[in-house]
C-alpha cells in the first residue's frame, strides 16, 4: 500500500490527499475497521477526472442515523465539502450506506459504508487502513457460483432487451420518440451486459463500464449505431434496429461461450415489430 499512494501522489496529489486525510481519520477512531480504494485509482489507470471508489467498515452495532453521522463526520476530515449526499443503494441492508462527497478541490469521493469484516474479492482493491487483517487475502467466489450467478442474470438481461426492444416499437408507432429512446437505452445497456458475460469480463452488471475497465478493453462492433438524436424518428428506428441487432449478436456469442440455450420466442416476436416500424410516421386519418 505504501508504495502504491506514492505513486498516487506522485500521479494524482489532489486524490492522494483525500486518501491519506481519510486513512488517518480511520486509524484514530476505534469504530472504523478498514478502508480500501478500487476501480480506476485501484488498478492504477486513473486520471485527474477520476473519482475515488472506497469501501469503509465500521464495528457494528449502529444505528442507521448513528452511522450516518460518524460517515458524514469522517468524510469531513479528508477535505472542504460542498455538498455530500448520503443514501442506501438497491442491494444493500440499512446497516449500510453510501456516502457520494463533492469536495472543494473538484475531487469526488464514491465511499460504501458496511459493517465489518468485509473480506477483499478483487485484486484491484487496495488495502488502505486493514485494523483486523480482513483484508490480507483475494477471497473470490468459487467460479462455480460465479457461473451460476451469470447465467441467472443473462437469461433476464436477455428477456428485458428483448422487451425493451419491443416497447421501443410500440413507442415508435404511438410516436413518442423520448420514450422509444429511452427504451433503446435499455437495450443497447442490456446487450452490453451480456456482451460482457460472453467475452468472461468481471462485473457484467456495469455493462459499458466494466467493457472499459477490463481487459481487452474493447467494445463491441456497431455499437456506435445504437446512438441516437431522440426528436428525430428515422434517427431512433435505425438506433432500435441496431441495438436489437446487438442484443442478438450478444446473445449468440454468450450462448456458444456458456454452452447455454439462451433462446426465447420474445426475440423473433421484438424483431419482427421493430422492423416493421416505418422511418415514416404513421399516416392518420383525418378527424
């Protein structure tokens, strides 16, 4: 670690600075167990648009209002704040919250707050302060279980494009553009969370993310097509027929790579009424 925020500092003073402020307010207070930084700034590929992506653990018992405060006390220590925002993200339990800090110096701060212990899963996660050791080991999953788990999200990624692609044409016939948008949105993030299971990316649930933070770092084709200009008809059918063209490609490639049947009726249903929406807007009749 010592090595590590070195280079931080070297690289990225303003970051290190909020870092090491952090670390020395954990290392004071008993409550505080542990503290790592991952993602971009873990692995080393940050810049100085980066945010820092922490984990914190606390010696529990506490209340949810106790937590609170302590959390919005410590992320005080580390630098001026502008504003903080303090929230329970989908998938965590009240003894947990999420801390998401603005500071003067333009620097952000990502801070996940969970009672200990909390062991590290991904190598990219650096120990900062490790009071109880929790943190000395790379505890993954079994890769049994993480083959389970993908397959149990990619069948429902799979089924929700395909919705998706379909709303987007009912949409599109009603001629609600932002809406039909809006839906190849989910499709294109959908398709790219089961592009990331085929190609074994970790974390296929961030999708766009995870392609640009693993390697090899690349995207898949006709990806740019499924962008759009939301108030222009033809613009959002071609970006709905391409995005439902890589929710299939998507598909196939996951299904030969998992050896899964990842066929569903819903797709030919979606296709055939996405390509049947006109670039030309339905002609009404006269009142």
């Amino acid at each position: 670690m010592n090595a590590w925020i070195t280079r931080l500092r070297d690289d990225l003073p303003d970051h290190a600075v909020v870092v090491s402020a952090l670390a020395e307010a954990v290392r004071a207070n008993d409550l505080w167990r542990s503290l790592l930084v991952g993602c971009s700034l873990g692995s080393e590929r940050g810049d100085e648009w980066s945010d820092i992506d922490a984990g914190l653990t606390y010696r529990a018992p506490l209340e949810p209002n106790e937590l609170e405060a302590a959390g919005v006390n410590l992320v005080s220590q580390a630098g001026t704040v502008v504003d903080v925002l303090v929230h329970r993200l989908d998938g965590m339990n009240d003894s947990g919250r999420r801390f998401a800090v603005e500071y003067s110096t333009g620097i952000q701060l990502d801070l996940a707050v969970v009672p200990a212990p909390w062991v590290r899963s991904r190598w990219r996660d650096i120990p900062i302060v490790d009071k109880d050791g929790d943190l000395e080991q790379v505890v993954e999953a079994p890769a049994e279980l993480r083959q389970a788990r993908s397959l149990g999200l990619i069948r429902e990624w799979v089924m929700l494009g395909w919705w998706a692609v379909s709303d987007a044409a009912k949409y599109l016939q009603r001629e609600s553009l932002f809406e039909a948008a809006a839906r190849v949105e989910s499709v294109r993030d959908l398709a790219l969370r089961v592009h990331a299971v085929a190609y074994e990316i970790p974390d296929p649930e961030y999708g766009l993310t995870s392609l640009l933070d693993y390697p090899p770092f690349e995207l898949p084709a006709g990806l740019a097509d499924t962008y759009r200009q939301p108030d222009n008809r033809a613009s959002v059918v071609n970006a709905a027929r391409a995005a439902a063209a890589l929710l299939e490609s998507a598909t196939e490639q996951a299904a030969q790579r998992t050896a899964t049947d990842l066929s569903t009726p819903w797709a030919s249903t979606a296709r055939r009424r996405i390509e049947n929406v006109s670039h030309e807007s339905p002609r009404r009749s006269p009142a």
